[in-house]
C-alpha cells in the first residue's frame, strides 16, 4: 500500500507497516518505551519514512501519526 506524505510524494508500506499503523492511528502519541522489541524497530522505519512524527526524550522516543498523509489505494509501483 502507499502512503501520500507530500503533493507528488508516495512511501510504499508492507503489511507489517500498515497492520502497525492501523494498531496506533487512533492513539495521539506514544513512547518507544510501551512498545514491544519488535514494534521499536518498525516505528523507527515509519519514522524515517515520515509516517511517523518523532521527539526524543531523556528515556526513549515519542511518536505520533503525521496527519498530513494521506492511504492511496490504488497507486502504482514504479
């Protein structure tokens, strides 16, 4: 699936990713602390993909769901 962060800008997510942003889009924020050893590793790839919004704090990483991006649907892979 792709994922629209800018005008003429689509990220492709697998379904390990959109499963993972789907389990957190309702929630404002979260800390790195509160996920699983696994889940750490996927929120720093969203977050590098600019899915996910980052703050460093003294204790780990707080995230949060860009809210300017946008799930296209049928988009094609080039």
């Amino acid at each position: 699936m792709f994922v629209q962060i800018a005008p003429h800008v689509k990220v492709f997510l697998t379904n390990t990713q959109v499963e993972f942003v789907k389990k957190y889009k309702d929630k404002e924020s979260f800390r790195s602390t509160d996920l699983l050893p696994e889940e750490v590793e996927i929120a720093k790839i969203l977050g590098d993909k600019s899915i996910f919004v980052r703050k460093k704090l003294d204790n780990g990483m707080q995230y949060a769901l860009n809210r300017r991006i946008r799930f296209v649907q049928n988009a094609i892979k080039k």
